[in-house]
C-alpha cells in the first residue's frame, strides 16, 4: 500500500483507510470516511478486495482471462471511488488500492498503520465479493486501530446538534473509549454524552466490587435494596467520569445518564441520531477471551449511527 506524502494538513499523517466494494452497503462508508478526512485533514486509502473463488464465471474466457476480467473490474470500482474523493480532498491526499485477497484480513492489514479503519455493515459486489456482514465483524474485532462501522444511509457526524455518545462501565476499555471520544467531541464542537447501563440481576455476578454491599450472611440477598445500591453506585461513577472529562476538556458539554437495560440496546437507543457513538472492545461481562465483547457486537448490530470500536 503506497503512502501519500503529500499532505502536511496534520502533524499525525496516519491514514484513515475505507474499506469499499462498491455496493449500496459500502457507499455510506466511503462517504463517511470522505468527510472525516476532510474534516481532520487526514489521507485517505481506499480498499477494495475480490475473490475469484466467489464471483460467477464470466462467459468461455479461459481461466487467466477470468482473473484478469476480474481484476480489470476491481481497479474500475476503485477509479470510480477515487474520482468521488477526489473532488472533496484533492488528488494527493487519495489512494485506491485493490487486492486480490479476503476483505477483512487486507482492512486488519492495513489497520496496523492507520488512524481509522471504516467499513459499512454488509454488502456484496455485483461481480465481486465486496464487503459481507462478518466483514465488519471481523475488523472491528482484530483491527489494531479504532474500527468505525458506518449503518444505514445516513451519513452522520458529530457536530453542534448530533452529539457524540459512549458507553461506560468500569472496565479499562471503557476509560479508553471515553478518552477518544472526548477528544472527537472537543474537536467537532459536540455534546459529549455518557450511557451506563445496569441490570442488577446481571451485575450482582459481573461487578465483583459490589459485592460488599449486596452479599449478607449466607449469600441472603434483599434485591430491592440491591437494586438501589447499584443506581446509586451507577450514578455516582458516571457523575464521577463525568466531572473528570469535564475537568480536563473545560469547553466541553458533558452529561450522563444511568439506565437499566441491557448495555448493548441501552447504547444503541441513546445513540439514535448522534453524530457518532463510541464502545470499547470489550467490557464487563462475556468471555474474557473474545476479541470483541458481546456487548460492543449488540451496538453495531443496532444501533443506526456509526459506531467506533477503540481497543
């Protein structure tokens, strides 16, 4: 993958990096990649995959003529998305690659030296296999820079009216994914808005530094009072995180809210018409061993803004 060195529009010149089959599930991701280069003056590479092994037969050409065919296709999509990039960022800071290989494995790739890697939901070429559903699974779940999942056909960004959302807990991902998007938020002149979610039931087993106050003798259980204590322990550590983000980015409008849900749909519906909503990879509760928590999944696959994934 060429790099583009061009621009000087930023002191970080790491690339955000779209991944694009040219189907109608991966136009809103090329057009939110676009306007987030132009918006922080960043390059961008646009990649584009196929697999021989999954496009139809294309008429008697013997085998070599078929890959060639294929190819010939591939470097046409990516022209076409390169021109549309272009008009708004300029011929430098763009770059269209495409591979022969499997989209997920080149976009975790190439994620290892970008600032960005950004897919749309699902999608299969025409002719080629563009990006599937397990595509956006598999990069924000290996992907070794925030991974940014683009839904639906809105192209949604933070700004004055659509605030940046994201979902906390207690858990080191949690604290990183508030980091980042306190820093998007600051940058795009948005609200900053805080989403903990609590389900007692759940979290008497998967918030061990409540036990304290919920186990009494012989694990007896008042699960009312139970209930209590944890929205006012819930309560009181996203007010916490929230004077914290506030102390350190003064100019930004920070605020919060404690709901009893299941994390994952909780996130997902307060994030209907942000500008952005961001999880970390992994919270509490799952299988310590997944790449991706269960929860981080549940928001991708509901919620209807983009959603960043920050390790």
């Amino acid at each position: 993958m060429s790099e583009d060195t061009g621009s000087t529009a930023t002191p970080d010149p790491r690339r955000i990096v779209v991944g694009y089959s040219g189907t109608e599930g991966s136009e809103p991701a090329l057009g939110w990649a676009i306007e987030t280069a132009r918006r922080e003056g960043r390059p961008l590479t646009i990649l584009h995959c196929y697999d021989v092994a999954h496009v139809p037969v294309l008429g008697p050409a013997p085998p070599d003529q078929q890959t060639e065919l294929i190819a010939s296709a591939a470097d046409e999509v990516v022209a076409a998305a390169v021109e549309r990039a272009t008009v708004v960022l300029g011929a430098e800071r763009v770059t269209g690659v495409s591979v022969l290989g499997g989209a997920a494995g080149e976009l975790v790739d190439a994620s290892e030296a970008a600032h960005l890697v950004v897919t749309g939901s699902h999608g299969r070429g025409r002719l080629l296999a563009g990006l599937l559903g397990s595509t956006s699974y598999n990069v924000t779940a290996h992907a070794r820079c925030p991974a940014v999942v683009v839904r639906g056909a809105a192209s949604l960004h933070p700004d004055a009216t659509h605030r940046v959302v994201v979902g906390i807990d207690d858990s080191e991902a949690a604290l990183h994914a508030l980091s980042r998007a306190a820093e998007i938020a600051v940058v795009a002149g948005a609200q900053l808005h805080l989403v903990r979610a609590i389900h007692p039931m759940v979290d008497l087993h998967t918030q061990p530094e409540l036990g304290p106050m919920v186990y009494g003798e012989a694990y007896a259980i008042d699960h009312a009072r139970f209930a209590d204590e944890l929205r006012t322990y819930a309560a009181d550590s996203a007010g916490e995180l929230a004077e914290r983000t506030t102390a350190e980015h003064p100019e930004l409008d920070v605020s919060f809210e404690v709901v009893e849900d299941s994390p994952g749909l909780a996130i997902a519906r307060a994030g209907e018409g942000a500008g952005l909503v961001v999880v970390g990879s992994r919270g509490r509760g799952g299988f310590t061993g997944m790449l991706l928590g269960s929860e981080s999944h549940t928001v991708i696959h509901h919620a209807t803004s983009p959603v960043m994934v920050v390790r």
